[in-house]
C-alpha cells in the first residue's frame, strides 16, 4: 500500500484544501476530463498500473480540475506517460496501454 501512495499524489487533501502540500516543479501538465481524473484518483486505478509495468520511478498529481502533473525519470518517460493518459481518454484500457507498448518502444 505504501509504495503506490508514494506515487500518485492528490493536490489537495480530503478537504480539498492545499493546506501545506508543496510546490510542484519541473514535470509536465496534461488536461484531461474529470471523469478521467476520478479514474486516475482511484486507489490501484487499473489506468495506472500499466505504467508500474514500464517505468521505475515517476509521479503523478491528480487534481480534481482536470489537470494532471506528470513527472518521470527522464523527459522521454515523462512523454510517454503525458501521451498514455491522453489517449485514455479516447481508447479502452487494452487499447491504450498497447498505446503506451509503442510510445515507450518509440521513444527508446
């Protein structure tokens, strides 16, 4: 349980107040729908499980805004993530996580 929270983040908390979190930097944003940001909220989201699977380390911060920050390793991760969860908006779960095959073996 701790590592998947360690990872996806909210930027608010339960009350829907900043209230101390910080500051997020470098990274990238995507504008997604807010249904889509409800998905991703969703403790083991099986829209974000599929990334578990191609990248070691990276961070997303979910805001009920329909925005969401994206940020990996390296610029090229951070890519491939930003366009998955794009194309989550527009294609089933098996289809967009072979989205997410191509864009990773694309990208090197």
């Amino acid at each position: 349980k701790q590592w998947y929270q360690r990872r996806v983040r909210a930027c608010v908390n339960k009350k829907g107040k900043a209230n101390g979190l910080q500051v997020l930097e470098g990274g990238h944003i995507v504008q997604c729908s807010l249904g889509l940001c409800r998905k991703l909220r969703q403790h083991k989201s099986p829209l974000t499980n599929p990334l578990f699977n191609y990248f070691k380390s990276f961070e997303l911060c979910v805001g009920l805004n329909g925005r969401v920050w994206v940020r990996a390793d390296t610029v090229k991760h951070t890519v491939a993530i930003s366009i998955y969860l794009k194309q989550c908006e527009y294609m089933s779960g098996a289809d967009a996580v072979g989205m997410l095959r191509q864009t990773v073996k694309a990208l090197g």
